[in-house]
C-alpha cells in the first residue's frame, strides 16, 4: 500500500521517528518540500503549505485511482500492524 507524506527540512526528525513507527511494509511516497514560502506564525505554515498538501493528495489520487492509499502527516506514529 502506498503511503503518502511530506516534510521540510526542519522537520526531517519528525519524518524520521514517523517513519520508524512503522508496524507494517508501506511503499513510501515521501515528498522534500523544497522552495515554498512556510509561514509559520500562520495556521498550517501558511498557504502556500496548503496549496502544495492539496495538489499532493490530488496527484496521489489521480496516480492511484483504483488502489487504495494513505496519505498521511508525520505528526501520527503507527502503533499496531
């Protein structure tokens, strides 16, 4: 199963300890953002945040429309397979 997630370079630890919680084999679909405009003294880092999360799950679905996918933030840990 395809698991989709992201992560920036500051947050490289979390995608590190969210990926080590893994209980099962997931095909990891991880994307780097790289060159987007993260506010973080906004909600959800900022729009631009958002606008690239969006467009991720829509590739994501349109690449895989008749499998099945997680898409997931790295903020979740997997406790059980």
């Amino acid at each position: 199963m395809k698991l989709f997630y992201f992560s920036d370079d500051t947050f490289l630890d979390m995608k590190t300890n969210f990926e080590l919680s893994f209980k099962d084999e997931f095909d990891k679909q991880f994307r780097l953002v790289k060159n987007i405009n993260i506010d973080r003294n906004k909600p959800g880092s900022g729009l631009d945040i958002w606008k690239f999360k969006t467009e991720m799950i829509i590739d994501a679905i349109k690449q895989n429309i008749d499998d099945i996918i997680i898409i997931s933030d790295i903020d979740i840990i997997f406790y059980n397979p």
